[in-house]
C-alpha cells in the first residue's frame, strides 16, 4: 500500500519505518530540511532502540523516502498519517495548528476521485477529525466535488519511546476510530500484519478513539502520582515504599506496572495530555478533580529531591558543585521534553551550585537547550570529581549496578540522592554512604 507520513519525528519516524517494514511504500514528510537531508543519507535523527537497524535496510530496499514537499508525499497515497505535534497551547488545550494547517494543505491537493483516508495519529481532543475533515473541504473551496473522496479516522498511538519499535510491531491492541466501511477495510489490512498473534483491533467511532488516548494515558500518570503520594506517606509513617509496592502489585487487580515512585513523570504525553484532558473536560463544564490532583502532585515531585539535598548541607548550596546522572525524560531515549532532570538543574543554579551531568543518549539535546549553563562530561564517573554529591534522575539501566568504590573515592562526601530508587538500603549502609531515595528510609553513616 502507498502511505504519506505527515511529520517525521519520534511518532512519524517509527510509524514510517514499521509500515515500510511490513512492505508498504511509505514516504515521510516533514517541514524540517536539515532533518529530511539527515533522513534520506541514512542517518536516523532519533535515538530509539532498534530503530536504525530496521531504518537502513528499508532505506536500502527503497520502501521509505522522505520529502520536504507535501503534494509529492500524498500523491499516490491511498492512506496519510499525521503524526504532527499538539503542544500544549496557553490555556493548556492541545494546539491545534499543525494538524489544522496540513489538513488546510490537503484541502489544496486532494482531487475528487481518488481516494484518500487520513489518520489523525497525533494525540487530538474529542472532535478533531471532524475538524480536520471540516479544515480539508473548506479550503477545497468545492465542497460537493471532495465529499466523498477522503475519509478522516481516528487513530491514536501508544507506542512508549524507548520500546517504540516493539511497542509498534506488536501493539497490545490497535484503536481506529472510524464509521465509513471502506476507511475501516483499509486501516485492518493495513493493521493486519501487527496483530498476527490475536492482539484486537477495536473499531470505535471517531470521538470515543480521541478520547481513550487521553484516558489511557491519563490513567497511567494518575497511577504514578498516587504512588508519589504513597512514597511521601511512607516517610511521614515510617514504612517502606518498596514494600508496599510489593504488596499491592502482586493484586491482579492493580498489576505490579507503574507502580515505582520517582521525581515524577515528564516527557512530550503525560503532562501535556493530561492538561489537555483537564480542558477538554472544563470546557464542557466538568471539573475532572482527579486529574487537577495528579498534575499538582507531579509539579511538586519533580523537584522532591531539592529540600532533602538543601537540608544536607545547612541551606547552602552557594559554590557547591552536584553530579548529576541522567537528563532524559526516562530510559532508553534521548527525549528531554518536560524531564524531571531540568528542574532540578534550573533549581539547583538557581540556588548557586554548579552542575556537572552525563546522560548516554541525551547530552546533545541538552547543550541545546541549556549550554554553557552546566558542564557535561564523556562519562557517568567524570561528573563526580571534586562534586560533593551524586544525584540521579532517569534509571539507566548502566547507572544500576555502578562502582561504588569508583563514587566514594571521586565525590568529596560519600552523598547520593536517588531519584529513581535505585539502590539496596541495605547494602548502601554497608557501603557507608548517605543516601536518601523516595518513600525509603534515608541511610545515614
Ligand atoms: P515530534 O515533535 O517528535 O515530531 C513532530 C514532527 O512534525 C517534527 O519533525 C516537525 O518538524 C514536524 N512538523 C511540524 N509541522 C509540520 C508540517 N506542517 N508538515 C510536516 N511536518 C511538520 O512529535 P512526536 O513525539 O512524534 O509526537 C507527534 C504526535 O504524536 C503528538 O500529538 C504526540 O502527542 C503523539 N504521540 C507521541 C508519542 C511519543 O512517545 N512521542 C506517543 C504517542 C503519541
């Protein structure tokens, strides 16, 4: 089948590249020159475990292109995604322009008679694809003559960054939010391939499809929060959070996913769907308590570690120097959008200490972003010479299992703050580190 991908990043770039891999013709598309001249010389412009593999050889076998120019890319396509962003606007609704302006695009391009079924696979409130449809036949400017040649579907993607190849060759379930026959029939051979283990496809109409993108990760950022909850509980109460993680996970009901207490989640969905849905509801009247509470508490536990570090050293962090471990948003990408781990080098700047980092995927996108602000290093064991604390903020699975004798002799005090709960206590003790975690007891000498 001949598929446009609209918008060639994290979502774009992997939903291409697994289409192709399926043996489809797919071309992508994206306003950014330098990274379609990136694309189209073989070098993959996100870092994304088994991506680059997959990417090269369907580069080779020319079932992938790429193209700065909209009408090339959906010429012969029969179905073109739009896997555009949806940032947050001002008042926290998602942003609508990029989906709107292409859709305006397509509106130019499309001709009467063929074809076409566009997929809103970008994360869009309850009633875009009717807008999307509504944007396409008003600036066709000849409504009857387009009615009838496209079909707009909703469907969303829960891929997760990190495991995004995986995630999107074998999805738990697909969602198409649909009510035409023929879009339906397109969108299932399409799909076909990646649910040959028996994995659902659900048909939905386009409305309830916009919303369970929402809720799904809604839901899942309602979990995380209610665990931070329980983690601080746990310190106000003397218990232990591993413990109860332990204890309530093993329940079928609640599942032992998600429940890791940390400095809270970050990244390009959570915060910003959530927000998105907080609107959506308040703009029909309805006060979504829950979530308002799940936002807040994630505001307040990114920076979680601060008070603990500013208590260790007596309010004065004035010319203290921090290593700090981690940067991106989690694991296994180079994502750094709304990442736990900028909040605490903007708070700890702020205070007058000086931050030396190491990520192994994410240090590019912070030069960019933050530059000559810290120091960066080639190594996690770099960032600690002369610095008088570690803290990590993203769980790497290489900053587990560290030399510990490696951290005591390069840091000026044996100090450890933990993000992520990565450490033993036990054996924290034993090592003879102060060490505080979240939701555990803080280890001292
Ligand atoms: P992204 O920012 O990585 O990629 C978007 C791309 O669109 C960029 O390359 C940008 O240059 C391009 N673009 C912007 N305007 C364009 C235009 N007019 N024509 C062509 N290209 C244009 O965003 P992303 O993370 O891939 O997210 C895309 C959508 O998918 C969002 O709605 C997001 O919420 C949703 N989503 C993301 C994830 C994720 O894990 N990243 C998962 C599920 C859903």
């Amino acid at each position: 089948m001949k598929i446009a991908v609209v918008g060639t990043g994290y979502v774009g770039l992997v939903t291409g590249t697994c289409f192709a891999e399926t043996g489809n013709d797919v071309t992508c598309v994206d306003i950014d020159v330098t990274k379609i001249n990136k694309l189209t010389n073989g070098e993959v412009t996100i870092y994304e475990p088994g991506l680059e593999k997959l990417f090269l050889r369907n580069l080779k076998e020319e079932r992938i292109h790429f193209t700065t120019d909209l009408s090339v890319a959906v010429k012969d396509a029969v179905i073109i995604f739009l896997a555009l962003p949806t940032p947050p606007g001002e008042d926290g609704s998602a942003d609508l322009k990029y989906v709107l302006g292409v859709a305006n695009d397509l509106g130019k391009i499309i001709k009467p008679g063929d074809y076409k079924v566009i997929v809103d696979k970008s994360t869009v409130p309850v009633g875009t694809a009717e807008k999307v449809k509504d944007a396409i036949l008003k600036s066709a400017g000849q409504v009857e003559d387009l009615e009838g040649a496209f079909d707009v579907v909703s469907n969303p993607e829960f891929l997760r960054e990190g495991v995004a190849v995986e995630d999107f060759m074998k999805p738990d379930r697909v969602v198409i939010g649909t009510n035409s026959e023929r879009a339906r029939k397109l969108m299932s051979d399409l799909y076909a391939p990646f649910v040959r283990q028996g994995n659902p496809v659900i048909f939905m109409d386009e409305r309830s499809a916009e919303l369970t993108k929402y809720a799904a990760n809604s839901f899942l950022a309602a979990k995380i929060s209610f665990m931070n909850e329980i983690a601080r509980l746990c310190e106000l109460l003397d218990a232990d959070v591993d413990m109860v993680r332990r204890g309530i996970g093993s329940d079928d009901r609640i599942g032992k996913r998600f429940l890791f207490p940390g400095i809270g989640y970050g990244g390009s969905c959570f915060p910003k769907d959530v927000q998105a849905l907080v609107k959506s509801a308040n703009d029909v009247k309805y006060d979504f308590k829950i979530l308002s509470a799940v936002m807040d508490v994630n505001e307040k536990q990114k920076t979680y570690l601060i008070p603990g570090i500013k208590k260790y050293f007596n309010n004065e962090l004035k010319g203290k120097k921090f290593a700090l471990w981690g940067l991106a948003f989690k694991p296994n990408t180079d994502d750094i959008r709304e990442a736990p781990a900028l909040y605490i080098i903007d708070a700890l700047i702020k205070e007058g200490a000086r931050v030396s980092v190491f990520d192994p995927e994410a240090m590019n996108n912070v030069k960019k972003l933050l530059g000559d602000k810290i120091e960066y290093t080639e190594s996690q064991y770099a960032t600690l010479t002369n610095a008088d604390a570690l803290i990590i903020a993203t769980e790497w699975n290489e900053f587990r299992t560290p030399d510990f004798s490696k951290i005591a002799t390069s840091l000026k005090n044996k100090v450890i703050f933990d993000g992520r709960n990565l450490f033993d206590l036990a054996a924290m003790r034993e090592l003879g580190f102060y060490y505080q975690s979240v939701g555990r007891a803080v280890v001292f000498k």
